[in-house]
C-alpha cells in the first residue's frame, strides 16, 4: 500500500499516537516540537530549523528561560484558581492535571529542576499557602483578585451592618423597657416582647373590652342559674302531679259506708244522711281498687306527657337559643393560631411596620405570638396592633368571626368596592356552603398554604 494511505492500519496507529502524550525525553520545547521515537528525536536535532533556533537561543539563555518559566507560573496558578479556588489541595494532583494539556509547558524548560521547588517558590513569594505534611506538599491559592477582594469587603461591611442592626434594635428594646413602653419575657422558646401602648384611646378600648368580658361572664352565670331554676321547677311541677293514692280503711268492719254525691263530689260519711247506700265489706274492696287502678293510669299518661313538654321547654328550647345565639353573634375577639396577620402599629419601628408573621399561640383570646417571616423575631402583640390578610383568590382561608367562625375555607372572589368576599366552606357540617359578603376582617390567610 502506499504511504498516503489514510485508511491504512499503520496511518490510524500514527494518528492515535500522535494525539496522546509522548516521552518527554523526546520533546523539544526550543521548537515545540514532540518526536514519537528515538529516531524522529535524533533527525529533528539535526535539522535545519532547530540549528537555527539553537543559535537564536544561545545569544540571550536567560531570556528564553524566564519567559517559557512565566508561562509555566502564569498556567499552574490559573488551574488552580479555576478548578480548585481556594481549597487546599496536594501539588501533585494539580500538576498531574496540568500535564494532562499535550501543549503545555515542560518542567525541564523552566528555572525550577522538581515540583518541590516550584511549591517552595510559590510560598515565597505569597502566591500560595504551602504546608509540609507526611503525605507530600499542600497548596492553597491566594486571590488576590481586585473584584474578589472588594466582593469580601463588601460582604464584611453587611455583615458589620447586620450586627449594628441587632445591636440598634437591642438598645431600642432596653430603652423602651426602661421608659416602660415594652416588657420583655423570657421563655424556654426564647425572648418574647410585649408592647405596651399607653395611647388613651387604646387604654379605653381595652377598658371597654373589660367591661364586655365581664358582662359576658355575668350574663352566662344568669343563664346558669336560670336553667337550674327551671329545672328544679321542672321537678317540682312532677312532684305536684303526682297523684298520692290511699286505702280507703275504716276502724269497725260492721261499720257501714256511705257516699254523699255533693256537687259532683265523693266523700265518706257516717251513717247520719238519710239518702244512703249500704255495701258490704267485699263489695266496698272492689269498687275502692278498680277505681283507683282508674284513676292511677290516666294519671301517670298525663304526668309524663307533661314532664317531656316541661323537659323541653326548660331545657331543650333554653339550648337552641344560646345555640343560635352563637352561631349569629358576633364576638369582639378574632386571633387563631396559624393564621398569617400584617403589623399595622408604628410604634415598633419601621422593620416590622406593614411585615407579616404567623401567628404561634393566642393567649387570653386579645394577645398573640406573632413569628415574623422575614426575620424570624418573636413578638408578643394586642390584636388591635394586626390586621388580617387577604389571600389570592383559590387560596385556603381561616373564618375568624361571625356564624361560620373556625371553619377553613378557599377564597373564591373578591368584591373591592363593598370591601367583602366570597368564600365556600370546605370542612364541619356546611361543608361545601358558597358565602356571600363576608367582610375582609372575618377572614385571613392560612399560613403553610
């Protein structure tokens, strides 16, 4: 075959060579130059092309030194800075990675004979941080990249910034304890901050929501006291009704009864009226028991029907009123747990002014830890420093007030203009309810939704 041949076994195993790294000592780094063989090695050092590159290289040695010495410096450093950053790293996995580039500049070209004296030199002259370990030599690369050094100052001047923050907000709360605005709590959760709003207008309100408190509990002692009224008038009306059945006895049984019809009435008397009828012992026996199993059935018919209508209206009605009056009533106090609420006081400052936080616990139905989203502070807030939030329509809601209080829901539309919106129940008895004009306080956002 000829030597053109390209398909040739001999020209695929040239090419396959040709593509991989070759001894080093068969590479010429004056011309650049890999030869595959000793042959190829000796017939390039005798051509005419490195001759003459011999000779351009004898004039100025040093020249031709320091610069392939530059490039070999200015590669190594760059793989290490892109591959490794700053981590520590062995030097021999970085130079075997080196080397890896068929054109890359040979140790032997260069003023450093090993790899060792070319770490040593790196930690000389502040390139790298060197260490000497039982397992070879370890480098570490210095950036000291203009865009990285001012990347880390500006990183430090906002971490600076954060603790000036914290220290700030730490002095405001003291401060605000001192002058008795704020009181602070300790708990195994961590520090929890209450404010304490002296605002004459807050103060009467919560006068006022003291006094509906009170009212409230007065009016369920009522209710107590009169369903225990009624229901001891229950008994007793049980009681009276109840028929008291007699044997009708007589001290001689000789002794002859007779019954005076007197208006409709029976009595027993002697023996003194003229208009009289006698019986006998056995017969009076009779009369006396039929007519009082008589008289004991319709009795005790009537006796129950009235205790079940007595039971009922005592009772019965007494609790489908204070039912209703529940479900329609509407209640000054609207906290939940897991809802999502927005700070509307000032008087914290502006980082939790408009911010929006769940709520973790409601304590005495007004007061609730509110967990800020954003940053993860705890704080201790009246309901009358919060307002609800309204959600995306199809999102899941929480009914705060009004008949369908406690009952979780998906926001179906909004109504801006009546400042309302419409909701369908989606869990209790009214599952599936759609509900119209529900005012935006009555309901809020769900938090995890």
């Amino acid at each position: 075959m000829g030597k053109s041949d390209f398909l040739t076994p001999k020209a695929i195993a040239n090419r396959i060579k040709s593509k991989g790294l070759q001894k080093l000592r068969w590479y010429c780094q004056m011309c650049q130059k890999q030869c595959r063989d000793e042959n190829g090695f000796k017939c390039h050092c005798m051509s005419e092309s490195h001759q003459r590159q011999l000779l351009l290289a004898s004039e100025n040695p040093q020249q031709f030194m320091d610069y392939f010495s530059e490039e070999f410096r200015n590669d190594f450093l760059e793989l290490l800075r892109r591959r490794f950053g700053t981590k520590r790293v062995h030097n021999n996995i970085v130079y075997n990675e080196y080397i890896s580039h068929r054109e890359h500049i040979h140790m032997n070209a260069t003023q450093w004979e090993t790899l060792t004296d070319f770490t040593k030199w790196l930690g000389r002259e502040g390139l790298c941080k060197v260490d000497e370990t039982p397992k070879g030599w370890y480098i570490q690369y210095i950036d000291r990249d203009p865009e990285t050094i001012r990347r880390q100052l500006e990183l430090e001047k906002k971490k600076k910034q954060d603790l000036d923050d914290e220290e700030k907000t730490a002095k405001f709360i003291q401060e605000q304890v001192r002058r008795g605005l704020c009181k602070v709590d300790e708990t195994p959760k961590g520090w929890y901050i209450q404010y304490i709003d002296r605002d004459p207008e807050t103060i009467r309100r919560q006068l006022e929501l003291e006094k509906k408190k009170k009212q409230d509990l007065d009016d369920e002692e009522k209710t107590a006291k009169f369903i225990q009224e009624q229901v001891r008038r229950g008994l007793e009306g049980k009681e009276q009704e109840t028929s008291v059945f007699t044997e009708l006895s007589r001290e001689n049984d000789e002794e002859k009864v007779t019954f005076n019809l007197n208006k409709g009435a029976c009595s027993a008397a002697g023996s003194t009226s003229s208009k009289s009828s006698s019986l006998g012992p056995s017969a009076l026996k009779m009369i006396g028991s039929a007519a009082s199993v008589k008289r004991k059935e319709p009795s005790q018919s009537s006796s129950q029907t009235k205790e079940k209508k007595k039971k009922k209206s005592a009772l019965d009605e007494i609790m489908e009123i204070e039912e209703e009056k529940k479900r329609t009533a509407r209640t000054d106090y609207w906290l939940q747990p897991e809802i999502i609420v927005k700070i509307i006081t000032k008087k914290l400052g502006e980082k939790y002014h408009k911010k929006k936080g769940i709520v973790k616990e409601v304590i005495d139905k007004y007061t609730a830890v509110v967990k800020m989203i954003d940053s993860g502070d705890k704080l201790k807030l009246d309901q009358t420093h919060l307002e609800t939030v309204i959600p995306a329509p199809g999102k899941r809601i929480l009914v705060l007030n009004g008949g369908y209080r406690g009952n979780e829901g998906t926001l179906e539309s909004i109504n801006e203009k009546t400042f309302s919106a419409t909701i369908v129940i989606e869990t209790g008895p009214l599952k599936g309810r759609r509900v119209e004009g529900i005012q935006y306080e009555d309901i809020s956002k769900l938090a995890g939704v």
